[in-house]
C-alpha cells in the first residue's frame, strides 16, 4: 500500500515537473533572445527559434512575444517584417495578449510604416496606455505631428492615464503644431498627475513654451521646478535668445552652474540671428578664453555667419582653418556657411571651389543665393545666372536676388524677363520682389506692365509694404505719369513715411512740376515728417528747375539750421546747380570755393553745363580744367567745352578739344534713346540703321521733319558742333535717336496715344524745339525723359517752359 501510494504521488508530481523544467527551457531561450538583439551576430536568434520548435516550446507566451520581439527588432533593424508578421500570425489567439500585439505595433511604428502600423492598432482586441504612446511617438517621428496629438486627445478620451513618454511626446507634437491651447490641456495633465517635478516632462512643457514664445508661462514654470538639468537652463537660454532679449538670456546664462556646449551655442546663436554679430563673435571670444568647450559644427556655423554678415574674410578664413586643423565633418551647415561667408565678404571665387567639391544636396538656397549675390556684386551676372540655373530647390529670395542683380546691373530688360518666367513656375513674390521689379518698370518706362504689377501688388495685400508703394509711385513717376503717381500717393491711408514723401516730391520735381513740389515739401512740414537728406535733394532740385533760387537758398539754411542735415556733396551740387542754371555763375563759382570738401565731378560738371547757355568760355575752361584733374577719361567734360566754344563761335577751338580727345583716346558717350511698344522695348542711336523698320521710320522721319518745317519750325544749327556746312547740319539734327524713336511710335501707335521716349543724354535745344512742333502736328503729347528730368510736351508747349 505504501509503495503504491509512493508510486501515485510520483505519477502526479511527473507533469508539474515537466512544467516546471519546460517553464525553465523557455526562460533560458527568451534570455538567449533577448541577447541576441544586443549581440554582433543577431542571426544566432532564427537558431534559438529553431531549438525552441524542435523541443516543443512555443506553448510559453512569454518566449512567443520575446520571439516576436527579436524578430520585430531585426526587421526595424534591416530584416524582413513578413517573418515577424508570420510568427505573430502562428501564435494561437489564447496565448496573444497586449505586450504581443505592442510588439508588432512597435515594429512598424518604429520602422515608420505608418499604415501598417495603423491597421494593427484598429485591430487590437485591447489597448493598453502603451498602445497609444506607440502609436504618438510614430506618428511624432514621421512629422504627422497633428495625427499625434488627435491621438493623445483620442486616447484621454478612452479614460487611459498617459505615460511620462507619452506626455513627452505629446507636447514636442504640441510645440511643432503650435498647438497651443491643446499643448495648455496636456500642461494642465501634467499637473494632474503630479508630474511637473518630473525634469524630462518639465522640459517638454519648457521647450513647448519656448516654441510658442511665451516666455511668461515659461519663466513661471523654469521657477517651479525644484529640481532643474541643464536641458532646463538652456531651454530659456535659447527662449530668451530667440525673442532678442539677450540681456535676460546673458543673465540666466551666467546664472548656470554647468554650461555645456548647448549653452553657449544659444547665446552665440542668439546674438547671430538678432543682428548682433559684433557680440557673437565676441561670446565666441569669452567661451575659448573662459571654458574648455571646445566649438562644434553648430558654434562653427553661427561665428560663420557673423564673420558673413560683417563681411570679416579673415576671421572666416581662421574658422575655416580651425575646421581642417581639428578634422571636422564637413556636414552640410558647415559647408553652407563657408560658402556664404567666402561670397559675402567679397571672395566669390573661394566660395566657387569649395561649392564645387560639394555633394550638391548638401548645398541649401542659402548658401546659392550669398554666392549668386557675390558674383552680382562683381557684376558678373553669367556666373551669377549660372548659380541660379544649377539650383534645385529656388525659393522667392533667391529669385529675388536674381532680379535684382539684372536691375542693378542695368539689366532690366532681363529682369522683367526673369520676372514672367517667376510667376509662371516659380514662388509667389514677395514684397522685395515686386519692389524690385517696379524699379525696373521704371527704368524701361513700362507703364503698362507696371500697372500689371501694381493690380498683383493690390490683390497680394503687398501694396500696403512702404517699398512697394514707394516703388509704385516711382515707376508711375518715371514712366511719365505724375497724376497716377499722385493718385497712390494721396491713397495711401496708413501713416505716410519720410521716404514716401520724398518719393513724391522728387517724382513732382524731375516732371518740372516745382511749385508742386515745394508745396508737398511745405505740406509734409506741417504734418510734422522729418525730412532725411534726400527730401532736400529733391526740393533743391525742384527749385532748380523751376528757378526758385531764393527758395532754394533759404532751403539750404533751413536743411543746415532746423534739420540738423550736414550737407553731403550731393547737395552741394544740387546749389551749384541752382545758380548755375539761374546765370548767377560767378556766385556759384563762390560757392564752390566755399565749400569746406573737394568738388567733385558732378559739382564742376554742373557749372561747366550752364557755361554753355550763358556762352561763358572762360569760366567753362577753369571747371573743365577742375574736372579733368580729377577724372582725366571724363568724355563729359571734352564735349562740354567744345560745345561752349563752338556756342562763341570759336570754332578752331572747339576742333582742338575735339582733336585733343581723340588723341587721348577719350570715347564720348554715346546717346540712345528707347521706347516701350508692344511689351517690348526699342532702342534708337542717331542715324540708327539696325532697326528691322529703318525704312518706314526715316520714311516718317522725315515726313514729319518737312511737316514742323511747314509749321513754323527752324533747326538750332548751333547744336551741330561740328563745322560742316548747313544742310549737312540740318541731315544730322533730322537724325537724332529721340526724333528716330519719335518716328517710330508714330507709326506704331493709334492715333491720340501718348508717346513715351527716354534719352541717356540731356536733350538737345534743337530736338527740343522740334519736339514742340511735333505734338501741335501729330496731335500727340509726347513725354521725354532725359538724363536731369521729363518734359511734357503738348499742342507745342513743353512743360519745362523752355528752362531745363
């Protein structure tokens, strides 16, 4: 009996002790599994599995899910997610719970296969708060930051506690979204549950503030928080740095027990990106002499951009050098900033080889534009065109460089090109756009794209920016049209600035409108605008053209006395101009040598101009001689002596100035004149014979110059200065390029319509005249444009009155 029940009682503890020596297999295997994933050869693991089968053990749910663990790891890691999803299909429903299914949740979450991972989550019979943060740091990870916060919200809802990782999470999805009033919900969890003393989740709530900009909510919570890492201090660091108020980012700074790397690079960058290079690089300084951090790729990149925007190549080159010395990686924000340093501080061809041995996608539009800019400052628009060209991704500012480096370089045809090409397949402009295109509307005098310009400019909202209405009232006022110019300037409802005032009083002033435009100047005094130093070029110009010399004398005291303007040499040229123009030469002769700085060019050249209408020889002689002495090519001032003297009749020697300048190889300016028709701009010399209509427009050419003949007109021989005989004389007057362009928008225009002409020169006396004569017979107001100012002219009258 005994020995029977001794035999029962081992039958009966055989199978717990299977179980237990099999419980025991299976852990061995799951901590063999579990090593796998960490060791060299992660391969060993599909061997353990097949032990696992051989010796019956996949019954544990404990070595299925570390199973599936290791195979969801190795497909994260480079192997294949069918054999983990196979395995996960293979183990039997009772044996997959929650940690089961969060495992395949996990693989595809992590691997970033998003739909996937969705799929399995919709699928899951029970969701556990791991479930969900799975879920939100996926969706975190792969930017869908807005998906990631619904699900967070979606998750509250279930009545489900979220993790210190999920709260994490949730408030760097809040901060990329500026999801601000759900990112104050997710702070108002926080407190909840007791976890704004837990620094990882304070630091969130910092960083999401940061973001968000309210340094108040930030500074308040930086506050409470009884225990702070260096992550915390650096967080309002950087928050301060952003909002530009150094002075507390400096202070908490200083305030730091231990600054590492991040803290100075905060304060370094903060100064950078606030216009502050001075102080970025002099915190760069105090951080190499006061601490042992040594710099990295982001320090390097912030000093780069210091040294570019304070155009300092020699300290660039030495961070440079430090780059090479210490062996850096040349990541893609370093190469970037090199470029734009070498290219902004003025060596361009640097900054070409270093973007030459670059992988082209480590290249970004910043760094294309600063080199793109550096050859327009060179004035190589090729190159620049080029830079242009190769890059991938354009963004409005660098189209924007583009043009204005055509308009500045007095391409302005190619910019309002580039411009079309813009808006065709390219970034919508911005306000420096537009700004820059109206300026080379201006320049062609293309009114009618300018207005085209200006109804964008309206729809955009942009016309408001003071550099676009300021740019429209300029093209409108170089485009020959004051009361359209007028118009957007009596528009303009939002505060008027000094320089939309100036630009208004100079537009008034080139159109010989002087009483206007001293009277706006009187007006914008009223008001209680300052006027700048250009103001005061525009009215001392205004006086001059509609001869208000005491005006502009007692102007000139006023700019002096009430101001506080030094003058510039442009004003003194303006004064000369003034009494030069009104016959008082020997005052404005005084007044030079009054004045208590060198005359320059434009100073000498404005006196020897009027020499010439008041016949003064010996005067036009000194301001030659002047003017010669400090730019000896000056062809100006040759052709404007010889014209004084072939005005006196002294033809012998006016030869002699003419021969003189031909023996220095001195080139004469050569005058152009162009119009706007049909979108396009034609341009005319004097006996131009390249232009596809030559015939018909000498044709008209001279049709019109018989018909002012009839009218009354006579040729000013004396604006021939050359000593040939009259009908030569009137041949060579007939053929001036404002009478050729004349001609041509004659014959290409309907009847009434408003010819537009510009000149590089300053118009002659003798076309001048006949431009009068042309509108009477024509019937046509014809606007020119000259080198000093517009003339009207109309039924035989001219604006200018005759005085210009």
């Amino acid at each position: 009996m005994q020995n029977a029940a001794l035999a029962a009682g081992a039958e009966a503890a055989r199978p717990r002790a299977m179980v237990a020596a099999a419980t025991a297999a299976s852990d061995h295997y799951a901590r063999l599994l579990q090593l796998c994933q960490t060791a060299v050869k992660p391969s060993a693991g599909r061997a353990i599995h097949a032990h696992a089968i051989k010796a019956g053990l996949l019954v544990s749910a404990y070595l299925c899910n570390n199973l599936l663990s290791y195979y969801a790891g190795a497909s994260v890691s480079g192997g294949s997610f069918r054999d983990a999803r196979n395995l996960f299909d293979e183990i039997p429903p009772v044996r997959q719970n929650v940690f089961t299914w969060n495992t395949l949740l996990s693989m595809y979450a992590k691997s970033g296969r998003l739909a996937d991972a969705r799929a399995v989550f919709d699928e899951m019979p029970e969701r556990d708060a791991v479930s969900w943060t799975v879920m939100i740091v996926g969706l975190n990870r792969t930017g869908r930051f807005r998906e990631a916060v619904k699900t967070f919200v979606d998750m509250v809802g279930e009545g489900l506690a979220p993790t210190q990782f999920t709260l994490t999470n949730v408030l760097s999805a809040c901060a990329a979204t500026e999801a601000c009033g759900i990112g104050r919900k997710v702070h108002s969890f926080v407190v909840k549950l007791g976890l704004s003393s837990c620094v990882p989740v304070a630091n969130s709530v910092l960083n999401m503030y940061g973001k968000f900009g309210d340094a108040e909510t930030a500074t308040a919570v930086f506050e409470r928080m009884p225990v702070r890492s260096g992550s915390s201090w650096n967080a309002m660091v950087s928050l301060y740095a952003r909002q530009g108020r150094m002075d507390l980012a400096v202070s908490l700074f200083d305030n730091m027990v231990e600054r590492s790397i991040v803290s100075w690079n905060a304060v370094i960058a903060g100064y950078n990106q606030n216009g502050l290079d001075d102080m970025a690089l002099k915190f760069f300084s105090r951080m190499l002499s006061d601490s042992f951090m040594e710099p990295d790729a982001f320090t390097v990149t912030s000093v780069l951009s210091a040294c570019a925007n304070l155009r300092m190549l020699k300290t660039g080159k030495q961070m440079h050098s430090y780059i090479l010395r210490k062996r850096m990686p040349h990541s893609s924000q370093i190469i970037n900033a090199l470029i734009s340093t070498y290219a902004k501080s003025g060596s361009v061809e640097t900054a070409r080889k270093i973007m030459d041995q670059a992988v082209i996608s480590d290249l970004n539009v910043i760094s294309f534009t600063a080199l793109l800019e550096g050859y327009v400052k060179l004035r190589d628009m090729k190159q620049a065109r080029e830079i242009f060209e190769v890059m991938n991704n354009r963004d409005v500012i660098a189209w924007t460089a583009m043009i204005v480096g055509y308009q500045q370089n007095g391409q302005n045809d190619e910019a309002v090109k580039l411009f079309r090409s813009m808006i065709k397949s390219g970034p919508e402009p911005n306000s420096y756009t537009l700004a820059a295109i109206l300026s080379a509307c201006a320049s062609l005098a293309c009114l009618d794209y300018g207005k085209q310009i200006h109804c964008k400019a309206i729809r955009s909202l942009q016309e408001q920016s003071v550099s676009v209405s300021n740019a429209i009232i300029t093209m409108y006022a170089r485009s020959g049209s004051v009361p359209l110019a007028r118009r957007v300037f009596d528009r303009i409802c939002w505060r008027k600035e000094t320089v939309t005032w100036t630009s208004m009083i100079v537009a008034l002033a080139q159109h010989g409108l002087g009483e206007e435009a001293v009277g706006l100047f009187e007006e914008m005094l009223c008001v209680g605008v300052k006027p700048d130093h250009i103001t005061y070029i525009g009215v001392f110009s205004a006086c001059t053209h509609a001869g208000f010399v005491d005006k502009g004398k007692r102007y000139y005291d006023q700019m002096q006395n009430e101001h506080g303007i030094v003058p510039e040499m442009s004003h003194y040229a303006c004064m000369v101009d003034l009494l030069a123009r009104a016959g008082l030469l020997t005052e404005a002769h005084e007044f030079i040598q009054r004045m208590p700085i060198m005359p320059d060019v434009i100073v000498w050249g404005s006196l020897l101009s009027a020499c010439r209408v008041r016949k003064n020889a010996d005067l036009a002689e000194l301001a030659a001689e002047k003017l010669l002495v400090i730019d000896p090519d000056n062809s100006g001032a040759y052709s404007s002596l010889a014209n004084v003297y072939s005005a006196c009749g002294r033809w012998n020697d006016a030869a002699r100035i003419w021969k003189l300048m031909k023996d220095k190889a001195v080139k004469k300016e050569t005058g152009f004149s162009w119009t706007h028709v049909h979108n396009k701009v034609h341009v005319f010399g004097a006996d131009d014979v390249l232009h596809p209509q030559r015939d018909a427009i000498y044709k008209k050419a001279a049709e019109m110059w018989e018909e002012i003949k009839k009218a009354g007109f006579v040729s000013n021989l004396n604006s021939v200065l050359h000593d040939v005989d009259d009908e030569l004389k009137e041949e060579l007057l007939s053929r001036h390029s404002e009478k050729l362009a004349i001609a041509f928008g004659l014959i290409n225009t309907p009847e009434k319509t408003t010819l537009r002409i510009m000149k590089n020169l300053r118009v002659c006396n003798d076309c001048h005249a006949a431009i009068k004569f042309i509108s009477k017979v024509a019937d046509r107001e014809i606007i020119v444009r000259d080198a000093t100012r517009f003339h009207h002219f109309r039924d035989g009258f001219c604006s200018c009155k005759d005085y210009w």
